[in-house]
C-alpha cells in the first residue's frame, strides 16, 4: 500500500462478508486530530470500514484542513482560503483513492461526515470525489461559497446546525440547505439546541439517517 498523505485511524467492518463493504470517512474540526470524533465512531454502523482522518495543516495544538480568508465579513462569515483550502482537497482525493484500493471498500459506497471544519471539507470535496460518494454528513458546517454544485445532484446530504452555535451560524446552515437543494441534492436538514457540539437528538437523527444510507 502506498502511503496515503493524510494521517488516519482505520476500523474494519466486524462481519466478515466477501462483498466489498462500504465506508465511513471521518473529518475532524479545526484544532483537533484524528481521535477527535471517535467517541462518535463507537456508535456507528459496524458493517462499515471506519477511516477517521487528520486534517493537513496544523492549527493551536492539533489541525485543521484551511485557514480562513481574512476580509469577509467577520469571523463567522469568513470563506475557505483557496490554497489551503485546495491543498486539503487533493490531499483528501488522494487519501480516499488510496483507502479504497487498500482495503477492499466497495469504490460507490464512500461517505464523507464530517464536523465544522470537516462537514465544510466533506461538502467541497464532492466534485473530486464524484462517483465515489454515497452520501455526505455535515454536522455544524456549511456549503463554500466556491464549491460547483454539479456533483451534489441527487447525491444523499445530512445537513445539521445548532440554534446557539456562534462558530458555523445556523443562518449558513440554512443557506447551504438551499444551495444544496436547488442542485438536486436529497437534504435533510435540521437545527437543533445547541452550541458548536452534537447534541444527542442530532447524533440520534444522524446514526438514524445512516442506517438508511450505508
């Protein structure tokens, strides 16, 4: 196996099967790492490959996958920077292609969850990863305002955000929500009570939503 240029934790599927089972790519938040989201992991379907990644650039103590252009309207209303944010994205092309052709997943049943930062790589990253994708989860995270909307046509979306949430706004949640649904795309949207973190009605309805999609 080649090395993959992202660093990740990787769960098999507990059921041994001959067919080639799908997958779940995990994507942290900014400032956090791999092992940030996998207190989530253990409540997920086991009939799937886990791939928990780590973000490319680092950020405090741990990483993020882009910076933040600077000049939009505020903190909270701030776009990707275009060159980390496109360093993040082929690094995730290639990590996801090397994943797949390493450890039998099946090459359609690739799905993306991601939280803040992830949820927005996940989002942006349908174009490169279009034929792959089954479906996308972004928790708290939001459509960029450059990303092509082609690939999102009818693709499964579980979009999420929090009434209180002072990072990722629910107002960009809602428009994400629009944008997705005007190219196609099956939304499943929802804003539930709380701050930049997933509540417990929001991890029910997600882990609900996947039992439909994997």
């Amino acid at each position: 196996m080649a090395e993959p240029p992202l660093s990740y934790r990787h769960r098999r599927p507990r059921a041994e099967t001959t067919d080639r089972a799908p997958a779940i790519v995990m994507l942290h938040g900014r400032g956090a790492d791999e092992t940030d989201l996998l207190p989530l992991a253990e409540a997920l379907p086991e009939t799937a490959h886990l791939f928990s990644l780590r973000g490319p650039h680092t950020f405090e103590d741990g990483y993020a996958w882009y910076h933040l252009a600077v000049g939009q309207g505020g903190l909270r209303e701030r776009q990707p920077d275009g060159e980390s944010f496109g360093t993040a994205l082929r690094a995730l092309e290639e990590t996801v292609t090397a994943l797949v052709d390493s450890f039998s997943v099946a090459p359609d049943r690739v799905g993306l969850l991601g939280f803040s930062q992830g949820g927005t790589i996940a989002l942006g990253a349908t174009s490169r990863l279009a034929g792959r994708l089954s479906w996308v989860a972004g928790l708290h995270a939001y459509l960029p305002a450059a990303t092509g909307v082609d690939a999102l046509a009818s693709l499964p979306v579980f979009l999420s955000t929090g009434d209180q949430d002072l990072i990722v706004p629910p107002r960009r949640g809602a428009r994400s929500r629009e944008r997705l649904a005007e190219a196609g795309a099956a939304v499943t949207y929802a804003t539930y009570p709380t701050g930049h973190t997933v509540g417990a009605a929001e991890r029910t309805a997600l882990l609900t939503w996947l039992e439909d999609h994997l």
